[in-house]
C-alpha cells in the first residue's frame, strides 16, 4: 500500500487543492477526474505513475456518485444506455485493470498524453 504523509500541512493543501479541482472539473463537465488527478498526484503528491492511475479510480467513485446523484436529479441522465454502455465498461475496466501493472511507467505516461492530446483535439474540432 502506498502512503504520503498527510500530516504536514503543505500535503493537505496539496490533497485539498487537487481534490477541489478534480471535483469541480468533474461536476462540471462530467468527466476529467482522472485526466486532472493523475497529473497532479505524480508532480505535486510524488506518486508513482502506476500508483496514481490506480488511486485515482478510487478519488473518483465518490465524487462521480455524488454528480451523477444531481444529474439523475435534474434530468440529464439517459437511463435507457446505462446496462449497455456499463457492461462495455465493465469488460474495458477488467482490461485495463490487468494491463496497468504490466506495462512500464514510461509507456504509461505516453500513451496517457497521447490518449489526451487526442482529446483535446476532438473537443477544439
């Protein structure tokens, strides 16, 4: 298990800070918590690369929970593609999940770049 110190007040701020941000990008656009949290664990937290694709899975359960509760409250959630798109997920998730730990920090970190370059070329386009 991997642990930071959390005692010393600039690593709060710091776990505080990523936390607001991940969370507002999150609420915001609906997605972007992984693509804000990973960064940050690695450059500001000192996490490894592995550790902080893997954390932030965990950061983002309650956060996406919580939107998708105001979401599902204000009407914007097509519950007909829930199962569909969710068993796709799920056998994504699985993959991805087992690939993780097989694949070198370096590969990691470029396919992730790439993955969101390609990203943000397709929403400017």
């Amino acid at each position: 298990m991997i642990k930071i110190n959390t005692n010393s007040n600039n690593n709060k701020l710091k776990l505080l800070a990523i936390g607001a941000v991940v969370g507002f990008c999150n609420g915001l656009f609906g997605a972007g918590g992984g693509i804000i949290a990973v960064p940050a664990m690695v450059h500001f937290l000192k996490l490894k690369e592995h550790d902080a694709h893997s954390t932030a899975i965990s950061i983002i359960l309650p956060l996406t929970i919580v939107s998708t509760f105001i979401y599902f409250k204000n009407g914007h959630i097509d519950t007909s593609i829930i199962l569909k798109v969710g068993a796709g997920e799920t056998i994504g998730a699985l993959l991805g999940a087992f690939l993780l730990h097989r694949i070198s920090s370096k590969y990691l970190r470029k396919a992730f770049a790439i993955f969101i370059i390609i990203t943000a070329i397709r929403m400017v386009v």
